[in-house]
C-alpha cells in the first residue's frame, strides 16, 4: 500500500473528538478546553488535560492524537528552557510559534497528527497563534476554536465577543463557548473544565467541575 494510503487510513484510526479555544481580552488571552478523550468510540478518560503549560508566561492547547501532542509539548519545554540559558531572556510568544512551526514542518512526511493554538503574554502583549500538522502557523487577533466541538464554540464566539472583554469577561465566554459544544458534540465532554488566564503576571489554570460551573 502506497504511503500516502497507510497514513490517510492511520488518521482515520486516530481521530478523536475535542473543543479547546483561546480568546484575545484586554489585559491578556485566555485558553479553555474541555476535558474528555476518545478513542473511536470508547471514553478513554474523563479527566484529561488539554492545556499545557509551555513557559511561565505561554501556554498551548491540544486536539488531536494525544501523544503527538505530549511529545511535541515535552520537546517545546525542553527547547524553550534551553533557549532562556543560552539567550538570558525569555522567549516570545510570536518565536515560540514559530520554533513549534518548523518543528511541525520538519515532520511532514510523518506528521504529528494535531491541531495547535499556543496563547502567551511578552512585551508585545498577549498574542494568540493557532498551528496546523504540517506547520502553518497563523496569528488570531480576537479568537479560535480547534477539535470537533469547535464549530458550536465559534458561533458562540462570533456571537458574543466584544473588542476590550475584561479577564473575567473573556473567561465567562469562554465557559459559554465550550458548553455549548458539550452539548452538541459527541467528542466533547468529561467531568472538568480548564481555563488558563495568561497576563504579565504569567499562565494560571483553574479546573472547574462541569458541575458546578460559576454563574
């Protein structure tokens, strides 16, 4: 079987379902994922962790075949360590995208099966970039949506974000966005939320129980 064969049926096996989004505010982005992973039609967990602490001040969320994501997540902190050592400063958001970009790009006739948005604060303030499996990497001016679910979370966005959302206003959409994709999509879900707030002050994640989510 040709290789291009083999990999279209690899990815048909690996498909899973999911929603993750970063959002622009005022004084920072936000990141928000649900909490579920598939595996074709079995739960395989209802806890996992879509939000990945890169930095102190940059984040990523992930979608797509679970350990691609870890691994390029664990190659990302290795490479982004190495990078303050050697330079004595920190890198920025837009460098770190970039480094993840050719990362992806140099893999492409084995892909990492992904879709990526990587969210942090630097001195040019918070900026959002959202990277596909062969290496694109685009900035996102106000807000994305990655995995299954993301759809519905789009309409709520297109529906209700607002230029200049405070932290706590954009975390509130956030909540909005990926319920409403709970509710429809099949892929998303679990028993948790996460929501990553990145300002100066760096990346903090909080997990809410789907359960009792703020009003």
């Amino acid at each position: 079987m040709p290789l291009k064969e083999e990999l279209s049926k690899f990815v048909e096996v690996r498909k899973t379902g999911t929603t993750t989004m970063g959002i622009i505010c005022k004084d920072g982005a936000i990141l928000a994922a649900e909490s579920k992973s598939t595996m074709g039609y079995l739960i395989a967990s209802k806890e996992s962790e879509k939000i990945l602490p890169l930095e102190d001040h940059i984040a990523m969320t992930i979608a797509g075949a679970s350990g691609d994501a870890e691994s390029l997540a664990r190659y990302m902190k290795a490479e982004l360590k190495l990078f303050s050592i050697e330079n004595q400063r920190k890198i920025s958001v837009k460098g770190a995208a970039t480094l993840l970009a050719n990362i992806l790009q140099g893999s492409k006739f084995y892909p990492y099966y992904v879709q990526l948005i990587i969210a942090g604060y630097d001195s040019s303030g918070a900026r959002i970039f959202t990277l596909d499996p062969l290496g694109s990497a685009e900035e996102e001016k106000k807000f994305f949506s990655t995995g299954s679910g993301s759809p519905m979370a789009l309409g709520v966005l297109e529906d209700a974000y607002k230029e200049g959302m405070t932290v706590d206003e954009a975390s509130k959409l956030a909540m909005r966005a990926i319920k409403s994709a709970i509710e429809r999509d099949i892929g998303s879900g679990g028993k948790a939320m996460d929501i990553a707030v990145i300002t100066k002050d760096g990346v903090k994640i909080t997990r809410y129980d789907l359960d009792k989510l703020p009003k």
